[in-house]
C-alpha cells in the first residue's frame, strides 16, 4: 500500500519523515491502551492442600471449583463445596484415571451406576455383607440417593440411604459416596468434615428398642478397621447417644466414621456415617 503525503511534505528530509512516523506510531500504542485496566490482574485462587497433578479435560471442570477443605488436606468435590469424598476415590485425578481406563478398555463399569455404588460401598467398604439389597432409588442431575437394606426385613426395610454424587465433570465421571441421610439414627459429633484426633467422640440421636450402637473409624486405603468401639445400649425415642473410640494408623485425608446398630431381625439393620478429616 502507497502512503499519499500532501505536496507540502514532498520535500521533507527522510529524518524528518521518520521522526514523525515514530511520534504517530506512539501516539496510536497510547490510544490503544487508554480504556484498559492499570492495576495488577487478579491473582488466581489458591487451594489450602498440598498440590495435586492438574486433571486432564477429559475429567475435571475448565474452571475447577476451589478447595473448601478444613484441614489443608485433601481436596473438594468439583461443583459441590463443602462435601467429603468418603469412596471409593480419595481425589479428582483417581477418579479420572478410572474415566479415561473406562473409555479405554470398559474396566468397572459398575462406578457408572449409583445404585452398584452404593452397595459396594455398604457390604466392601463397611464390611456390612447383610445390607444386600437396593429399597429406594432418587437421581437428580449429578446426585443420587440410594436407600439400602438387608434382605428378609419387615417392611421397606432401609437401613441407610447413602448420598453420592458424580466426582468430576466428563461425560462418564463415577459416583463417590459422600455420607448418609439423617433419619432416625444419627451420627452428629464429630461435625461433617471436622478435623478430629484420637480418641475421637462420637454421638447422635436414636430411635429404637434395645438397641446396641458400634462405631468404627475407616480408611479407604485399607481394609483393616483403624478403631471400634462395641456396644453401646441405647434406646428410646429421639435420645442422645454418645461414646468414644480410639484409632489409629490414619494416612488417607478423609476418614469415615460410621455407627451400626442391629441384632434383632439381622446383624446390621441400620446405619450412619460421617465424613472427617485428620491433624
């Protein structure tokens, strides 16, 4: 492209012709920067835990949600802050590495369903082998319900209804165990993702018949029981329980604690858990 200069400026030196390219092309920089921001950008969220491996795109968020976890330990569930990844994975880049294995070869398709989930989490995890049947399902979005029980029970027969939610954001992310629904066995202390030593208190709320209330502390890195405590006599409507269990060899961020209750009609006949952190 030819530049046009008026006749006036035909006899210009070239050193004045480049003094006056140079002032114009400052004066253009300078009104392209007039309208944006002159502070610093933002600084980026900061995690209180110890750096994990980025999840891929293929199972995390674009934008991943940012850590609510009391301890400093561990991580949050992408999309619902504040809950406790309990099992079967510990983190987002465990759960990925099953999705992308998934869409590999087909492995554990099982994660895929809430209900299997569920299961596997009340007779593998908690060792409960009775609670082998499903009594009520709920799914709503990326979060499910999932009551469970013994067979040969009166009724509907639940003894728990475990909460899930989908861990991570692709297309086939698993589902992860995040705690139970309160009802009429609870377990309130220690509070939902507190961070607790040893030995640790345990209490809640019951409604029943002589019944003999066991704590146990777990971890999903082993099978072995980190800490019980059995039995405890309680009963009545809506009463308090509480009693204390030691444990130890915790190295997994999230524990589980859970309180069973059972011995009339089957060994287990209900259930609660929590989720809780440790020093």
């Amino acid at each position: 492209m030819r530049t046009w200069l008026p006749p006036r400026l035909l006899g210009l030196t070239a050193a004045t012709l480049l003094v006056l390219t140079a002032a114009c092309s400052g004066s253009d920089a300078a009104g392209d920067t007039a309208g944006s921001p002159t502070g610093p950008a933002p600084a980026s969220p900061t995690g209180t835990g110890s750096p994990s491996p980025p999840p891929t795109a293929d199972d995390a968020p674009a934008t991943p949600s940012p850590s609510t976890a009391p301890s400093g330990r561990g991580e949050a569930l992408p999309g619902f802050p504040g809950l406790q990844p309990l099992w079967p994975f510990a983190t987002l880049a465990e759960a990925g590495s099953w999705e992308r294995a998934f869409r590999s070869d087909g492995s554990q398709p099982w994660h895929r369903d809430p209900e299997q989930t569920a299961l596997s989490f009340t007779q593998g995890y908690l060792g409960f082998s009775g609670i082998d049947r499903v009594t009520s399902r709920e799914v709503t979005g990326r979060e499910a319900r999932v009551g469970v029980g013994p067979s040969g029970t009166e009724g509907s027969g639940t003894a728990a209804v475990i909460h899930l939610v989908r861990y991570g954001a692709g297309p086939d992310a698993p589902w992860e165990v995040v705690g139970t629904d309160e009802a009429d066995f609870s377990l309130t202390s220690p509070a939902y993702g507190a961070t607790v030593g040893t030995p640790l208190r345990a209490g809640g709320r019951i409604t029943g018949v002589d019944e003999s209330v066991r704590v146990d502390v777990r971890q999903p890195s082993t099978e072995k029981v980190l800490g019980t405590t059995c039995c405890l006599s309680a009963g009545g409507r809506n009463q308090p329980w509480t009693s204390t269990v030691t444990f130890s060899g915790a190295r997994d961020p999230v524990l589980t604690v859970v309180a069973s209750t059972g011995g009339h009609v089957a060994e287990v006949e209900r259930f609660t858990v929590t989720a809780v952190r440790t020093r």
